[in-house]
C-alpha cells in the first residue's frame, strides 16, 4: 500500500467517522424533540447506538446546577432492558416497553423522513 496509501486510507477512515457521528447527533436532536419542545438551556437525545442499543441523554439546569440522565436500553430476545446512570439493568414493565416501542416507531419514521428521505 505504501506510506500514501496508508495516509488515504486513514483520511478516508476518519472522514467517515465523522460523517457517522454528525448524524447520530442530527439523529439524536430529532429523536430528543420527539418528546416535546426542549427548553433554553437543556439539552435531549434519543437515538439508536447499534443495532440492540437505544440512548435517551437528557441535560438541564435545576436550583443552579447542572443536572443530566443517561438511560440505555438494550433489546433483547426475552425483553427490553433498562439502565439509569449505571444503575443495574431491569426489564421494562409492559406499559413502559408499548412506550419505547412507540417511540422507537416515530423516530424511525422523522429521522428516515428528514435526513435520508432525499439520500
């Protein structure tokens, strides 16, 4: 490959890194707004890491603190599991997985409507 080579294939790696980074974080606005208007000041994603993994990061200030929750949610055959802030996992009651799946649904169709609907 030669020392040129190998200078390409790396510029070309790390383009695309950041390519797949700008849009989990265009990915992650539009799932954050899925819920709601997000106040001045705070900060909300929901988006879909890997194939099994969701993230909902939400930021905000409280009393003049800055506050934040990071949830993760692995998809597993048996269920849907949950961690708060490295809290233990758990599975999700009934009524919160008809939730996420509705959720799930919606950011599926707005990210696939606004970001590769023209791709």
């Amino acid at each position: 490959m030669g020392l040129f080579g190998g200078f390409l294939a790396q510029r070309n790696a790390e383009r695309d890194a950041r390519k797949y980074r700008d849009l989990i974080r265009r990915e992650a606005k539009i799932g954050g707004e899925l819920f709601g208007p997000v106040a001045n000041g705070a900060r909300r994603e929901f988006f879909c890491l890997d194939e099994y993994t969701w993230i909902w990061h939400e930021e905000w200030v409280q009393d003049g603190e800055r506050r934040a929750v990071t949830t993760r949610y692995d998809v597993r055959p048996q269920g849907i599991l949950k961690a708060q802030d490295g809290q233990p996992y758990h599975y999700l009651s009934e009524d919160e997985a008809r939730s996420f799946y509705k959720a799930v649904k919606l950011y599926n169709k707005r990210v696939q409507l606004e970001l590769y609907a023209n791709a």
